[in-house]
C-alpha cells in the first residue's frame, strides 16, 4: 500500500472523527429491512452487521428493528396458507398470525442477532410482542376503514424493558409483532414500529435501511435523489407521486418520529457497501435525510 492510499484511509477517519465525538451516547434506532435481507448471498446482511457493530464499538445505543415479509410470505406457502394483501398490507387470520410470529421471532430475528454476533456485537432478540402494545388497526393511511385481521398499531413501548438491556451492553434487536389488548399477539408495519420505538427512546437518529437510495425526485431517474427534504415539503411530493405506496409508511412514521423528538430520519440503500456509515460518520452522506422545517 502506498503513502497516498494510507493518508486517503487516514482522512476517511480524520473525517469521521467530530461525529464520533458528537454522536457518543446517543441512541440511534435502525430500521432493518429491504430485499438484501432475503438475498442468498450473505454478504450484504454481514456487512450491515459490521457497520451496526461499528456504530456500537463507537459508543452508540443502537436499537434495531427488522422487517421480514418476504420470509413470512414463503413460511405461508410452506404451511399452505395462501398470502393476501388490501393495499400492500397483510391480512392476518388467526393461522396466519401464528406463522407471522414464528418466522419473526424464531427466524428473522435470530438470523439478525447471528450475523451480529458475527461482527463481534453484542445483540439480543426481543419478541416485539414483550416490548410493544397495540391496538386493532381500523383505519388504513388514507383514512378508510380496515379489518385486516391480527394487524395492529402501536400504542406503547415499553422503554424501560428497552433501555435496560442497552445499560447492560446489549444492542436490542426487536422483531414487529405486538401484544394487542386481548393480549394475543399482533402483525405490525415494521416501519412504523422503527418510527414509535425512535420516539419513545427520543432516538438522535432513525434510519430506514431498504432496497432503494432513498427518495428520488423522479422515482425512473436514480441521479434525482433529495439528500434532505424538510417536512413542510413533503405533502407536496405526496400529490406529485413521487413518495408512493411504498414509501408512505416510511415517511409517515418519519414525520411522526420527527414531532416527537427524533432529531433526524435517513433512509439509505442497504445494498450499498456500508452506506450506513457513510450517512452517519461523513459530511455529505449518501441517501435521504428528512429533517424539520
């Protein structure tokens, strides 16, 4: 290696450095999901398990939450329950929700915590159902009545069970399934629980790792991506359709965590080599990042 490709590695970390220093102590909350989590080839997932283990060796509270509909949608199929979707959400009847908590809990999430574990990071797996209530969904985004079965909306986390395992060095690992009133468990928006968790911890960062750079100007065009959108700009995209089904969960709950006390909410390509470094520890970053005003 030469002295040009030494200073160039030294100045990644000269760079880094006053975010380190700034970032020290605060709890960021990580929305894992997109389809690199269900791709056969490891390597991406071990690379997000690196950076998290990272943002942990450097100081920070990490909390991640994890998705895995594409998991529980092959379990379905296993079972020989046919998956049916109202609006690009999940209809779960009793049998359903029974393999929607396996797959979440016993699967995904320990598949999480293994590649973690891999990078030397301390994680633990929490069944969200022990530290998140809801109520039955009703209503969908626009407003329309829904009755989707075991689907919820989270009401409460329960923050100190949370901050607990954080103060005895673990990083929380929480999968989206909830304890509903009647006190069975409940299919919930992993985005949105990323959004309720991030405010209830008053989070510094939320981060929504997917399989898209972020928000596009032109959702056709990968070169139009908005590096920061305030929220008075973002009823203005809505009408445009430039944030669309897909990211309006994201969004939504960003705005939400945003009113509550999180700082800022990113959402990065996790397909990207270390993008969660990259928006986090250097001065331009790499994906969206949606901050008030």
């Amino acid at each position: 290696m030469n002295v040009a490709e030494v200073t160039a590695k030294a100045e990644v970390l000269i760079e880094a450095l006053p975010y380190i220093q700034d970032f020290r102590g605060s709890t960021f909350v990580v929305k894992y999901g997109g389809s690199f989590m269900d791709d056969p080839d490891p390597v991406a997932r071990t690379r997000v398990a690196y950076d998290l283990a990272f943002l942990a060796a450097a100081g920070i509270n990490v909390v991640v939450v994890h998705g895995g509909g594409k998991a529980i949608t092959r379990a379905m199929e296993s079972s020989g329950l046919k998956a049916r979707f109202v609006n690009g959400m999940r209809v779960t009847d009793e049998a359903t929700i029974a393999v929607v908590k396996q797959t979440l809990d016993e699967i995904v999430n320990k598949d999480v915590c293994d590649a973690i574990l891999t990078a030397q990071g301390r994680p633990k797996g929490l069944p969200g159902d022990t530290v998140l209530v809801c109520q039955k969904l009703v209503v969908d985004d626009d407003g329309n009545a829904v009755d989707l079965g075991y689907v919820g909306d989270v009401t409460e986390v329960k923050v100190k069970l949370i901050k607990k395992e954080i103060a005895d060095g673990f990083m929380p690992v929480i999968s989206p399934v909830a304890e509903g009133l009647d006190g069975k468990p409940y299919n919930v928006n992993a985005d949105l629980v990323a959004g309720r968790v991030a405010s209830a911890l008053r989070a510094r960062r939320l981060v929504y790792m997917s399989d898209v750079p972020g928000l596009l100007a032109d959702p056709a065009d990968p070169t139009s991506l908005i590096s920061t959108l305030k929220t008075s700009q973002v009823d203005d995209l809505k009408k445009r359709g430039v944030i669309d089904k897909g990211m309006r969960p994201k969004v939504l709950s960003a705005m939400r965590a945003l009113q509550e006390g999180v700082q800022r909410v990113h959402f990065i390509d996790g397909r990207l080599p270390h993008s969660l470094l990259l928006e986090i520890f250097t001065n331009r970053g790499i994906g969206t990042e949606i901050v008030q005003g």
